[in-house]
C-alpha cells in the first residue's frame, strides 16, 4: 500500500499512499498523554496521542491533528464503555486551544485504512482535527502539560504529558520550508 518512506528530514516521515495518491507527511512518533485509572490499578492507564499530519492531494495541503485513544484497561471486562470525544483543549501560555475532533475515516476517506502513526499502545479510535500550520508552529514551541478531551453530553478528562521532550519541531520546521518560508 504504501510506495515509500523517507525519513531524510529528521523526525519527519514522508509516504505515498499508492491506492489513494495522496502523499502524507507526519513525525515519527506522536506526542503522549495519559491518565491512571487508580481506582482498577496503579498501572493501568487510558493515553491520548497527538500527531501532525500533512495530507497533499496534487500540491494541495491539508494539516490535520491525528488523535488516537488508547487504553490498557480491559474496559469490556468492566462492563464500561467511554465515549467517543468530540473536543479537544490544549492549553497553550494560559489559554486554550480548542479542536473539534471527528473520526479519521470520516474526516479523510481515501486515508481510512492507512496506520498514520504507530504508538506504543494500539489506539481503539482514531479521530482527527483540523489545525492551521500557526496552530502547528505554537505547539511546537509550546510547552504542553495537560490535555483535556469532552464530549458534549459528558465529563471533561484530562491527561498528563507522557512522552517525548519537544512537540514536533521537526514537523513545523518542515511545514516552514514546503511554503517558503
């Protein structure tokens, strides 16, 4: 399915999704947040991952915020089911960033099938949210320690930075360099 990957850009990871045509561009590896769930255990956690995505459709980019939910409770067992977030708020310098978020099939068809980023714990849903490349250069500079995920019937949850030191410099550095800047 997929006709290349190059990493020639640092953190950057370019592939051609041949069935599509769509060329897609994100990091290597997307930023982790996650949240105990200490009244089931310790070590059990629920994480929300955050990736940058470029999508070009014949010199017409499109950035994207790829979002996957994931967990290391057996929530079936429980007899619990979470809901599936429709918000996502960043705070950024004291204020927050808010992006509606939809599923990644809905929101990119063509991309329904394609595995855009691979984390540690496999994601049961991926969504996705529109960002600007000004949205992407201020988080990348941002320093993010918290995320929070709602939908609109219920709580508001949030998650703990858990990964990587820097937010994609990589990714907005190449987003500067495709535009000319």
């Amino acid at each position: 399915m997929l006709v290349a990957g190059c990493q020639a850009n640092g953190g950057i990871v370019e592939r051609l999704d041949s069935s599509s045509g769509l060329t897609v561009v994100t990091e290597r590896q997307p930023v982790a947040f996650a949240r105990t769930e200490s009244r089931l255990s310790r070590s059990a956690r629920d994480y929300v991952y955050l990736g940058p995505v470029e999508i070009n459709e014949r010199g017409t980019r499109e950035y994207l915020l790829w979002v996957g939910i994931a967990s290391t409770i057996d929530r079936e067992y429980l007899s619990a089911t979470a809901s599936q977030p429709d918000r996502l708020y960043l705070m950024v310098d004291g204020a927050p960033v808010e992006f509606e978020l939809e599923p990644w099939g809905d929101r990119v068809p063509l991309l329904a099938e394609l595995r855009i980023y691979d984390p540690a714990v496999a994601p049961q849903r991926v969504l996705a949210g529109r960002i600007t490349r000004n949205q992407l250069a201020l988080l990348a500079e941002a320093d993010i320690a918290s995320l929070r995920v709602a939908t609109e019937d219920g709580p508001t949850i949030e998650y703990l930075f858990w990964g990587q030191d820097e937010h994609w410099p990589a990714f907005s550095s190449y987003s500067d360099v495709v535009q000319g800047r």
